[in-house]
C-alpha cells in the first residue's frame, strides 16, 4: 500500500512537470523509482521512458489542442535525435550502475543551475526565424542524452527550441512534447527486453497518475507564471541532484 501511494504522489509530480512546463518528468521520475520504489538504476531509466511516452502523449494532445505545438519543427528536430537516441540506448546496459547515477546527478545539477541564472524563459511576442543547423545539433545532443540516461530531454529541449530556433515559450513547451514522445519511443525500441522484468504493479499507477496530472499541467501553465513555475521546478531539480551525486560517491 505504501508503493501505491508513492507511485501515485510521484506520478503526479511527474504529470505536472509535463503538463506544466513540457518537460522535466523523466528527470524527477529516474530519482523517484530509485530512492522511493527501490528500482535498480537501469530499471528505473527503462521505466522512466514508459512513463513519459504515455505521459507526454496526453500532454502532446492537449496543448496541440491549443494550438501550441509546431509540428514541422519539432519533427525535424526530433528526427536528428533517433539515431543518438538508438545508439545511447544500446550503450546505457554497459554502463557501471554508479556511473549511471553520477551522470544522471550532474545532468540534473547543470540543467538546473541554467534554469535559475537565466532570465526571462522566451519570447512572448511571435516565433523568430529557425536555424535548422542549430537545431540539429542539439536535437542529436538530447537524443544522445534521452538513450543512455533514460530521459525524454524536455527540460533541455524547451530552452534550445526558445533559443536555438526561435519558438515562443508556450509553443517551445507544446512542441517539446512531440520532441519527448519521439526520442522516448526510440530509446525505448532497444530496450524492450529490458522491459520484462519491471514491477508494473508500480509502473501503472505511477504513469496513471502523470497522465491525470499532465491535464492539469497544461491548465497551470496557462495561469501560472512561466518564469515562477521555471524557477520552482529549478530548486526541486538541484535537490534531486545534490542528492544523487552524493548516493553515487557513497
């Protein structure tokens, strides 16, 4: 019982995560199934993506249904990821455990720390002009990412769609979302063995939960201060990633 209940207040983070800021979930998820449902390292980055395909799917549909997401954009920028998303995927089983944790703990610390020096989160006014070679770098940089350390690479992709390309804030988050759903799927495909041996029994109410949570994500960011929720979500990630490294130097 106590499981379930974890599994249901830490999808819910998670949802909201998504819903709210059109990434992050995965990065809160990983730490979430290691230190409170007793998940391996490389069990929880094969869960994580489970998680966040179903819930960034539901949160995908609900901002494109706002008209939030650039469906041109966020396949060609999701398209230069699948391959690094492919071959980081096959990489992260011959990863040490402890390694895996580091790495995820300094990712988390540098994303954070970003997040918290920047200024306002975007433009607000309209979409600048793409650059498309831009654009391709980092889509292969969060592919890479999303395949070894199990995350879908939202909370990277929202700034580098905002700088890199040029979306409006409230369009990077939406398009962000297509951007997870794809790199997910494609870490994903090589670690379907992998697969079989989760605990569903959590993995189900935690991903029931998120998806849930992601609706009301979407209606928090439409209310919400971006640069608030940016800012919130920051803090919580630099615990998570203090806490991590410190588990992994152990």
């Amino acid at each position: 019982m106590t499981s379930l209940i974890l599994a249901l207040a830490a999808g819910a983070v998670v949802g909201l995560a998504l819903g709210a800021l059109g990434g992050g979930g995965s990065v809160l998820a990983v730490p979430a199934l290691i230190y409170l449902l007793g998940f391996s390292p490389a069990a929880a980055t094969t869960a994580s993506l489970v998680i966040v395909v179903l819930t960034s799917v539901t949160a995908l549909f609900a901002h494109a249904r706002d008209g939030r997401v650039r469906w041109r954009t966020g396949l060609a920028f999701a398209a230069a990821g699948i391959g690094p998303a492919l071959v980081g995927g096959a990489v992260a089983g011959r990863i040490p455990q402890a390694l895996l944790t580091g790495a995820f703990g300094v990712l988390a610390a540098v994303v954070a720390t970003r997040m918290l020096s920047t200024g306002r989160p975007g433009p607000t006014v309209g979409d600048r002009p793409a650059r498309p070679g831009r654009a391709a770098g980092v889509g292969a940089g969060l592919g890479a990412v999303t395949g070894v350390l199990g995350v879908g690479g939202g909370f990277l992709a929202v700034p580098a769609l905002v700088s890199g390309v040029g979306l409006r804030m409230r369009a990077a988050v939406g398009t962000s979302l297509l951007v997870i759903t794809i790199n997910s799927l494609a870490a994903l495909a090589l670690r379907a063995g992998a697969a079989e041996g989760l605990d569903w029994s959590i993995i189900a109410p935690f991903a029931g939960a998120a998806v849930l949570a992601a609706w009301d994500g979407r209606r928090l960011a439409a209310k919400a201060s971006a640069r608030a929720l940016q800012r919130t979500f920051a803090v919580a990630l630099l615990a998570v990633a203090v806490f991590m490294l410190g588990d992994a130097m152990l």
